[in-house]
C-alpha cells in the first residue's frame, strides 16, 4: 500500500506567497487523483519512479505527459487535472500547494504556464536544493509558520533558479533543450511505433507547441524527421548488411513490408529492392 504524509499550513496571514498544504507520497501502481480542479498552485516533485500527467493548457485542450524521476509538474488554479501513477513503477512525490501576489510572477519566471507544466532543471545543485527545501518543509510540519514561510521562499528561490537558469527565455537555449531531447528519444526509440505526441510528452511539452518549435529548429515536422530518420537507417542496413527487406522493415518501426516499402520510394524515389540493387556494398 502506498504511504502519504500530508499537513495543513495553519495560517492564512502571508498575503505575498503563503501555503496552503503540503505532503509526500509513495503511490501504488496505477494509482490516480483526479479530474479535479485546484484553486490554488500545486506542485509536485517526482522523487522516483514515474506516471503521468493530464492537464488543459491555457486554451482548455487536454495534453498528457510522462513524467520522471528528478522532474516535476505545476498543476495550476482552475485548470482540469488528473495525475496517474505507473503500474510497473508507480511514482514517489513530494508536493506543496501555494499561492499568493507573487505566486503567478514567480512561476512565470521559473517557465512553467499551463502550456508548459513540466519542470526541467539542468543544474543538479539548485535542483537537489530544491527537493531539499520541499523535504525539510514535509518533515518539520510542526515549526513556527515563519520559520515555514521561510522556507516556502527558499524554495521559491531554487525553483525559478533551477528552472530559469535551463530555460534562458524559451527562445534560446531551452529550446536547444528540448530538440535535444526530443533527437535522443527519437534515436533510442525510431525502431518501435512512436507517435510525436510521445515524443512531445517525453519533453514535458504539448504537441502543439513542441511541434512548431521542432519544425523552426530543424527544418522539418515531427513526422518528416522521423519518417527520413527511420529511411536513413533502412538505407544503411540495405547497403550495409544481407537482412530480408521484410526483417530491414521490422528494424525502422515498420512491421507491415507494404508500408515500409511506400515509404521507403516516397523518400529515396523507389523501392527498397531496386535501391538495394543500386546502392549495395555487401
């Protein structure tokens, strides 16, 4: 069975930033909270294993995203949530619910928008400071609400820091950030049956989004990058290796030989054979 620790903040005095509960949790498999809706800010840490988030964006269309061990996700006021645990390797989290005047700036500032949920940090030193603060807050429930509060802005501090320092406005380098990771899930994963709204929920990003800023860094879409990827490698193993066009086809994430076959020609002009025939060097 899962175990939680949970506690209420017992004031409401703190007009800038102020809690409102906080908590630990070690969820079982498929365990799941939601639809629900927050009124105020809820953020979770993932400090192992793995699930997933469902959340609307800032124009109420729903977009789900996978979310590790070391990252995190904003659940904001009045947006429609549910959060599931995986069933082989359910989640462990700690979290806070806060709000205040400053709470909107201070995580704007940290990146995260209801278009962009998922907290990335790439320096580990600010990021375990963080996880640090939201464990020391859990863990000494019973200390003085200012000495909590305290606490809260240290926690603040790591947050937007851990997360700024990555981001560097969401046209430079996080953007970097993001095709990079988006290129190393599709290198490691182009041989299974991929969709580019998983890749798009690996990086904590809407599809939306992740899509326009993949085709302006690239140059092509999601989709035509991945399809000349797989090609790329089907054209290798053609030229380099003896294996059936059929088993070629299995390798590059296509199972059934008709469609890789299509593809292959929409990409190389004709069929795998005939390229093979043209190009082989074994």
């Amino acid at each position: 069975m899962g175990k939680t620790t949970f506690s209420v903040f017992p004031s409401e005095n703190f007009v800038d930033l102020s809690m409102y509960q906080f908590g630990r949790e070690q969820c079982d498999p498929a365990q799941s909270f939601g639809p629900a809706v927050r009124n105020h800010y809820l953020f979770h840490y993932v400090l192992s294993g793995t699930g997933r988030l469902m959340a609307d964006d800032s124009k109420g269309t729903t977009h789900e995203y996978q979310i590790r061990s070391e990252q995190g996700f904003m659940i904001f006021p009045r947006q429609i949530n549910t959060y599931i645990a995986d069933r082989n390797l359910p989640w462990e989290y700690v979290w806070i619910e806060f709000d205040g005047l400053r709470a909107r700036e201070l995580i704007e500032t940290a990146g995260l928008t209801p278009d962009h949920p998922v907290y990335h940090a790439t320096f580990k030193d600010l990021r375990e400071n963080m996880k640090d603060e939201m464990l020391h807050i859990v863990e000494h429930s019973s200390e003085s609400t200012y000495h909590l509060i305290g606490h809260l802005y240290l926690f603040i501090d790591y947050l937007t820091r851990s997360a700024a320092s990555m981001q560097m406005a969401l046209n430079g380098k996080v953007r970097d950030f993001y095709i990079k990771e988006a290129l190393n899930f599709i290198e490691q994963n182009f041989q299974n049956d991929i969709s580019v709204e998983e890749i798009a929920s690996f990086c904590g990003l809407n599809r939306t989004y992740f899509g326009r800023i993949f085709k302006e860094t690239v140059g092509k879409s999601p989709q035509q990058f991945l399809l000349s990827y797989r090609m790329a490698k089907a054209a290798e193993l053609l030229k380099l290796t003896s294996l059936s066009v059929s088993d070629i086809g299995n390798a590059v994430g296509y199972p059934n030989q008709l469609h890789f076959s299509r593809a292959f020609k929409n990409v190389y002009g004709m069929p795998p054979r005939e390229w093979r025939n043209t190009n082989r060097l074994v």
